[in-house]
C-alpha cells in the first residue's frame, strides 16, 4: 500500500476516529507512538512485494529524510 492509498482510505473515516494496530501475537490493540521513515535491510524495489518474513529478520535503519518505507511505531 501506498501513503497516497492509505491517506485515500483515512478520509473515508470521521477525523476523530482513533487508529490503533492489533498485536499479532494476542490481538490486543496497541497505540501507535510515532510515525516514521527508513529503510529494511538496504533499497526497497518499487516492484518488488515485501516478504515479512525476510523484514523480520533484517535490520530497520531510520532515515526520516530520504527512508523508503513508511513506518508506524507502535507501543
């Protein structure tokens, strides 16, 4: 998904509606912290689908400038 699509489908929400990401582990809701820019393990191809398996295993780099993939941190 893009920031574009993503932006697109939030519109379609009342703007005092809270956002929150389920754990994966016990479903719980967890707060978002903080919204941020990097990269997963070096240069993401604009074709290529992201593998969260392989993510899981790599490094995050934060790069709020010129990162290539949005992130939400969660708590």
């Amino acid at each position: 998904m893009t920031v574009s699509e993503l932006i697109k489908e939030l519109q379609a929400l009342p703007p005092d509606m809270k956002v929150q990401v389920l754990d994966s582990d016990k479903g719980d809701p967890e707060d978002i912290v903080q919204v941020s820019r990097g990269s997963w393990g070096g240069p993401i191809d604009d074709d290529e689908d992201l593998d969260l398996d392989s993510m899981m295993n790599g490094e995050f780099i934060q790069d709020d400038e010129n990162g290539q993939i949005a992130v939400l941190v969660i708590w």
